[in-house]
C-alpha cells in the first residue's frame, strides 16, 4: 500500500479547539511505541492551540502533523526517540497542510528526516482539501547544531517565515509540482474531495 493510500495511526488525535497540549492532563507523547504510530500529535480541523515545553517522539511519518488548523502555536522538543529509545522512520519531522493558517513553531529537533533534507514539510498534499498554507512561523533548531530544512508546496507565496531555516528550493518546487499533478489527475478522473485517490499516484 502506498503513502497515499495507507490510513494513518496518530498517537494523540487532539479532541478540539481551544486546546493546550502542555497540560498536565494529557498523555506523555514519549510514552509510546514510536514505529507504531504515523505521529505523535495530529491537529486536525481544530483552532487556537497552544503547547509549550512539548517533548514529543519521532514517529514513522513526523513527530507532529497539522492539518486545516488556524492559530497553532507550539515550542518544545520535537522527534525525540520514545520512552524505551525507539525512533520511527521519519519522513519529516514536522508536517504542515491543508489551508493551516497562523501556525508557530519553536523549539529543538531531534530526530532527521529520511526521504529528504527537510526536516519541516509544509504544503504537502492533501485529499480533503485544496486550499494553500499560509502565515507559518518557524524558529527551530537541530540538536546537532546542524542548519535546518524546510521544503513548501501548496502555500501562499512569502508567507512562510524561516527565521534562519533554509529553504530547499528545488524540493519545493518538486513537492508543488506533485501537489498540481496530483490535482490535475484527480480533475480529470473526477475524484472527489475527501476520497482517496489511485495508489500509483
């Protein structure tokens, strides 16, 4: 089963709105198999969401994947091997998608990502919707000391704000160029929002 067409497994789907991840009530997101689960922290559908000094473990996709959210903002520690030093795959560490608006991150990253350089994705594709990513804020740094990476896709164009991350240039222009074949293809075999689409594409 391909990337497009395998169902996620989220650690923590976050139950709605207004919501701080750094309470004290909510689960350790280290305290888990970290090569069961796509994320550690999925923010899905939700808005004004907070979480600070996060210690969150790199899953086999990212450590943290948003998506159609709107004023996020988090700082912490982010792809962290799990409780028993487990580490997931990593794609990225940090997914951004979906029409996500107003997003802030700050903080450390742990773990490196295995398909590319960049270690922050924003813009990715997704099924459910078609709007572009704007106003995202980044203020990271690698464990390592090593410069970090970020790639965009479907985003507004010079509203992502790096703070010292470099931009990949031509994995950005990889990722929307997929971002519009896939869209295109979709077009043309009238495949509807929401749906999962062919698993060679």
């Amino acid at each position: 089963m391909s990337d497009s067409t395998r169902p996620d497994l989220n650690f923590f789907n976050l139950p709605g709105d207004n919501y701080d991840l750094g309470a004290p009530t909510n689960p350790s997101f280290t305290n888990l198999d970290a090569t069961a689960f796509s994320s550690a922290i999925k923010i899905s559908h939700h808005t004004n969401v907070v979480g600070s000094n996060l210690k969150v473990a790199q899953c086999e996709e990212n450590a943290v994947d948003i998506d159609l959210s709107h004023n996020v903002n988090l700082n912490g520690r982010f792809g962290l091997p799990d409780d028993t030093g487990k580490i997931g795959r990593a794609d990225q560490v940090i997914t951004i998608k979906g029409g996500s608006t107003n997003i802030s991150i700050a903080g450390i990253l742990c773990s490196k990502p295995t398909r590319s350089k960049a270690s922050i994705v924003i813009g990715e594709w997704m099924d459910q919707d078609y709007s572009m990513s704007s106003d995202i804020h980044l203020n990271l740094v690698n464990l390592d000391g090593s410069p970090v990476y970020f790639a965009t896709g479907w985003v507004k164009p010079f509203s992502v704000h790096g703070n010292g991350a470099k931009w990949l240039f031509w994995t950005s222009m990889g990722l929307k160029a997929y971002w519009i074949l896939k869209w295109s293809v979709r077009l043309i075999m009238r495949i509807p929002k929401g749906t999962k689409g062919p698993s060679w594409l």
